[in-house]
C-alpha cells in the first residue's frame, strides 16, 4: 500500500511541477521571482527525488550490499 501511496505522490509531484514550469518566471535576471522560481524548483525536485528513492527501493539494495561486504571488511 505504501508503493502505491508514493506513486500517487510521485503523480501528483510531476503534474504539479509540468504545470508551474510555464508559468514561473525564469531569465529575467537576478529578482524575486527568479529565486522564487529556483527555490520553487529545488524544493518540487527534491519532492521527486524522494519518493523515487522510495518507490525504486534504493534503500534496501544498499542494505544489501553492505550485508555482503561486511565478511570482507573483518578480513
């Protein structure tokens, strides 16, 4: 159920980000909106980023990987 949660998240996290992308203003020099744009844009990746970690499993294959060096690091 949890796998299906953060699909849904990571849904709505893309749709919400191919939305904003046109209306955010980006190029207009160094203003308000612009790093209001870059921070906005930070923080929707980051959102992203997250729940592909979590979807894709990342954290149980390196569980994996360090139970397998672990033999070699006592040597």
């Amino acid at each position: 159920m949890k796998g299906l949660q953060n699909l849904i998240y990571l849904i709505f996290a893309l749709g919400m980000l191919i939305y904003a992308i046109p209306q955010l203003q980006v190029g207009h020099g160094f203003s308000k909106e612009t790093l209001f744009a870059a921070v906005w844009l930070g923080f929707a990746l980051i959102v992203i980023a997250s729940h592909l970690y979590v979807i894709l499993k990342v954290e149980q294959e390196v569980r994996l990987e360090v139970k397998t060096l672990e033999p070699m690091k006592s040597n």
